[in-house]
C-alpha cells in the first residue's frame, strides 16, 4: 500500500506543476491516495456572482479538480467523460471550501467518482458524481523492472 501512496503523491505532484487553472484558481492540494483525493479552495472576491454568493462554476471546478487527481491517482492518464452537480447550499466570500473526492467503482477504462463539497463549518455545499475514462499512457514515467 505505501508504493500506491507514493505513487498518487508523485502523480499529483506531477499534474499540479502544469495544472495552471488550479494553480490560477488558488486551489490546492492537501492529501491524495489511490483513487481518492482531497482539494481546497478559498473563495476570493473575484469569484462571486451577482448575488454574493461563490459562482457555480468555480465550486464546479474546485469538485472536477478533485476528480481529476483521484482518478488519475494511479498514475493512468483519465480524463472526465461525465460529471453532474447538486448545489446545496452557498459558498460564500472567504470560505476556505473543501472538496472530497472518493472512488466508488472502477473497472478496465471507466470509473465513478463521488465529491462532497463542503465549507468551513462542514457544512454540504455541494455533491457532484463524475466518471471518468482511462487514456493510453502515463502521468509520470513508469518505475524501472526490479531484476
């Protein structure tokens, strides 16, 4: 279990050095493991709407980056195939929104991923499930073949 771990934690490290709309966005990474992950994101004033309220797509975003590391944690380049949200309650100006994403099922090129959004308080923000499909390749270079 701990060469899985590092490898989620060598995978992510590696997709943040070039993930330039996290990094934009402020989001950040505070664990990853083997189809799992867990991003946060502080909700600046630039990303609030018209009614003070924390934009629906940047909560969207902060819940697909979630997916994104936990199913790419295996170090087999996935991408999203589909993705729904439940907006549940408002995120607001400076919260520090969470996102928790969890693998229910994967099997040969798919999988399903739940994330739980949530605001400082632990409060539901938002759920969102997405799927995701397996590419060919790799996100960092294999480990050399013991011999």
């Amino acid at each position: 279990m701990a060469a899985a771990q590092k490898l989620a934690e060598a995978v992510a490290e590696a997709m943040y050095a070039r993930d330039f709309a996290a990094q934009a966005l402020g989001i950040v990474i505070e664990t990853v493991g083997p189809g799992t992950s867990r991003l946060a994101m502080t909700v600046r004033p630039d990303m609030v709407n018209g009614h003070d309220m924390c934009h629906g797509g940047m909560i969207f975003t902060l819940a697909d980056t979630a997916l994104a590391y936990a199913c790419n944690s295996y170090n087999q380049v996935a991408v999203a195939q589909t993705a729904q949200i439940t907006f549940c309650a408002p995120g607001r100006k400076g919260d520090r929104l969470v996102a928790v994403a969890e693998e229910r099922h994967q099997a040969g090129r798919t999988g399903v991923y739940d994330v739980r959004v949530t605001d400082p308080a632990g409060k539901t923000i938002a759920l969102f499930r997405g799927n995701s499909y397996r590419l060919q390749g790799t996100v960092v270079p294999e480990p050399a073949a013991a011999g």
